[in-house]
DNA sequence: AGTTTGGTTCGTCTATTACGAACAACAAAT
DNA sequence: ATTTGTTGTTCGTAATAGACGAACCAAACT
C-alpha cells in the first residue's frame, strides 16, 4: 500500500477501522462481505474489525447486520457539552429564537469545517408541526452566515489554507466561489461587525452571522439567524436582527470572560 | 499481554486506540505523556495512535494538548437520527411535554444500557434538546422508569444477562436491588402496562415508563415521564399520565407500522 | 436436496506495531 | 544565561500482531 502523505507516522491498522465507522455511517447498514469489498480487505480482516469495534461498543450487529451504534450519541453528546460557546450560549440562543422567531445556530469550527452544534426554530405557530433539522452537520464555511463570520475572525493565511484543503462548491448562484471576492466580501464583514448570507447556501433563505471571542481573543465560533428572505428584509435584515445578534454575542462573551478565573 | 476472554479474535491496536478515545472522554483533555502512562504503554505509541486519530478528526491537538474532536457530534447526531423511535417518537413527545409540562424521556437499550435519545421539559418551549443537570447519557436500566419498562418487555434470560454483566446497583433508598424483587416489578409492570419508578434513582423524583415496539414486535425503546413527587401524585401520577404516555406510545407505533412498506 | 450467498474461524507468513533511545522544544529554576 | 526538568516528536529495530485465504457453517433461495 501506498503511504499517502508521510508528515508523522500513523497506525495503518486503525486507519482501517475508522474507515469502518465512516463507511457504515455513509451506508447506514453493511455485512461483512460488502464492507470487505467496499475497502478492499479481505472478509476475515473486516470481521476483525467489525468484532474490535462491536466489543468496544461503537458498532452493534443488528440481526446479522452491522451498524453504528447508539452509544456514539453518547460521545457526541460529551462532547458538544464541553465547548465552551455552546456552554454559555445555548440560553442566549434560545432567547434569540424566541425574540425572532426564526432558526438560530451555534456553529464551530474543526479542521476548517462548521460544525452545527445547536440549532432551534423560534416558534412561528404554524400549527403545532415542528421542522426537521438537516441531517447535514459539516458544512462549508464560505456559503453560510455563520461560517464568513468565522473566516472573517481568521488570519488571511488561515483562510488561505481552508480553501486549499476544503475548496470552494457553488451551492446556489450566489454562493461565493472565487478567492478574491471571498476575501473582499471578508474584509466588508471585518468592517461591519456581522456578516451576511444572502441565498449562498439556500434560494430563498438569508441569514445573518456573528463570530464568537473567548477569553484570549481566539475565535470560539459564531452564531446565526436565518429565515426566509420574504421575511429577512429591511430593517429586520439590516439592523434589528444584526443588532439583537451582536448583542447576544456579547453578552455570551461577558460571560465566558467572567468564567475564565475559573479555568 | 492478556487476552482478556477470548470469543472472537479481536485486534489489539484498535483496541488500545479506542481506549484512548474513552480516556480522553473521562479525562477532558490529555497530553501524551499523561495518557501513554495512563494506558500503560510507550510515549512513542501513544503518540502514534493520537496522530492517527487526529488525521481521521476524532481528536484534536489544541496548544498542545488533545481532546475529543467536535465532529464526534457528527457522528452521534447521525446515530440519533438513524434511530427508528427517535425518527416517529420526536413530535409525539415534544406534544407530550406541552400537555404535561414535566421532563419527557425517549430512551433505547444497547448493550443492557439505556441510552437517553432525547429529552425535554415542557413549559420551556418546545425546539432543542434539553440537556438539564444530567452530564450521564446512559444508565442502568433498573433505577429508571423507561429502563424497567424496556426489561419488562425483554425475555427473563435477556433480562438476567443484563443483571449479570451491568450489575443493580444502589442509587436512592428505593432502588431495588435484589433480582428476585425486580422480577417481581418487571411482572407487574408487564400487567399494569406501563412502569412507575418512584424515587428510585433520585430522591424527590417520580416517573412513569412505556416502552415502544417496533413493527415486528421488537423493543424499540420506552418513553417516560418524570418530575418531583410533588406534583406526580393522586390521580396525576396513577391515572392521567399513564394514559397520555400510553397513547402517545400507541400513536408512534402506528405511524411505525404505517412505514412498515416503505422499508 | 442442492446451490449460492454471506458469516465466522483458524493457521501461517509477513508487514506493522510497540518499544526505547535519542532528539527537540519549551519552562522553570538557579 | 545556563542548567535542569518536563513533555512532545522522530526513528531504527525486534518481535508481535494483523491480514490473508482456505475451510467451515448457516441461511436463503431454487
């Protein structure tokens, strides 16, 4: 096999299987055999595999068929409690929803990706029917409120180093697709405070985003309001929600700078 | 080494790997020092495994130090949402926490452990998942009103499994702990047709359980619904909860069976 | 019954991993 | 500034542990 970039050396062994977990959270269900094929490795090899995982309770074999298993959720979980933004700005969030009454986001960042941690619909009253949240949770940051707000946090090079890795797709016809106007559009958030997104991501949906501060000035990640574009429009759009935004923002920060003596 | 108990082969490396995963969950955030004497093995091959884990993004090296990768939430949102109850019991339970304005469980077994899927109190508005002061994603299943609902649903074997290899320990004053005592339970649980856990895992807390099946008549998970013994009582507690808890339960498993084509 | 498909087990060879020592980076302390 | 200590990273090597494939089962389907 071929060492694909040796930058420190890393377990084969284990490479496979977590490209086990990923395979079977793609296909949400797979045999021994498929798997074996699906990664090129032989059936026996793959058993092992599937068993290691199973023991330690990552993957469960459902009636002859292996699948994730629940018990990931409790990771995720873990782990989405212990950031930092989403600790202290869950109740600041909900807040939002309810004062706006449309879609509010914490979103993070990893290896330059957003990450959704939290998402709530303020209650519109449309008839007691609640909306599903997308099951998409990683997304580009270029096309997305949230994520400019965090580019626009970014040193330069950073950002530089993001589109290289990540790229930059068209998701609708506005969506931002060239460096350049990319890093101007970065500079007019810089100068603005908050950024915008304007159908990039969703025809017909605009959002507007802020980037989050911890206590050291790095950048924690950023919230998010988004609704349709029949309803994000002139004032609403321009100021009152911006400004109600940055306002929860700040205080979320307050508060993660009171808490730093703690740490 | 030891191989611990031997049933099928399973592969060490992994193993070890994945048990830096559960250390570095217990252990917020951990150096590579700190983790290799933690698991007993070489700086060098602690080393190794984390750099593997971080180039497949379950971990992160912040300043210097690792930790759980926020994309581990990726994972766990996908699980949640693969989960047949979760999918058809969300909306029923959000209504059911209106209508009762107590906290409204969606629970599943794995592995003789409850997992909570999801939780909400009422009163609070309906949207996000309501993480209260409860960090413990899984639980035994005896202390719980949702967890007793799904044993009674289990064949005694399966049941006795579970006892064997998770244990009943103690939490309150009315735990029950004997096996011959919870049989007991399970029995009149199965008869009454819903269970009750009356300040078994936390003093001051009482809950009502049901558990779900799933088109073939497998136990898909349970609902409960709980709060301070205050105000579960009189009719409340033995009549007016049971019935909505029980009717909602109905209702998922009818839109369960609607489905049934589709698969 | 016979055939096919997929799951599991096992012996063996070789590739991989774990080790330890050496090196580097950084802090604290003298 | 120099030393000492601590922790992270790299690398060569011995020996262990993983991958293979063949053989064996168990169902499902014909």
């Amino acid at each position: 096999m071929v060492d694909t970039d040796n930058k420190t050396r890393t377990l084969q062994t284990v490479s496979t299987s977590l490209e086990v977990l990923s395979e079977l959270k793609e296909n949400d269900t797979l045999g021994v055999t498929e798997l074996a094929t699906r990664l090129d490795i032989s059936k026996s090899s793959a058993h092992a595999h599937l068993a290691t995982l199973e023991d330690k309770e990552l993957v469960i074999n459902r009636n002859g068929t292996y699948e994730l298993a629940v018990n990931l959720f409790t990771f995720g979980q873990y782990v989405r409690e212990q950031n930092l933004l989403y600790q202290h700005g869950k109740s600041q969030v909900d807040k939002l929803a309810d004062e706006t009454s449309q879609y509010v986001h914490i979103v993070t960042e990893e290896n330059g990706w957003g990450i959704n941690l939290y998402q709530i619909k303020g209650e519109t009253r449309v008839g007691g029917d609640y909306q599903q949240n997308k099951p998409q949770r990683r997304d580009h940051l270029h096309y997305t409120a949230s994520g400019k707000a965090i580019l626009a946090a970014f040193p330069a090079d950073r950002v530089r180093e993001i589109i290289e890795s990540n790229g930059l797709p068209k998701r609708t016809s506005n969506t931002i697709t060239s460096e350049r106007e990319l890093f101007e559009e970065l500079e007019s958030i810089r100068e603005r405070g908050y950024s915008y997104n304007d159908e990039e991501e969703i025809e017909g949906f605009r959002a507007v985003g802020t980037a989050v501060r911890g206590p050291g000035g790095e950048v924690l990640g950023s919230l998010s309001i988004s609704g349709p574009t029949s309803f994000m429009q002139g004032d609403r759009y321009k100021e009152t929600i911006p400004e109600r935004l940055i306002n929860a923002a700040n205080v979320i920060e307050v508060n993660l700078n009171m808490n730093k003596s703690d740490r």
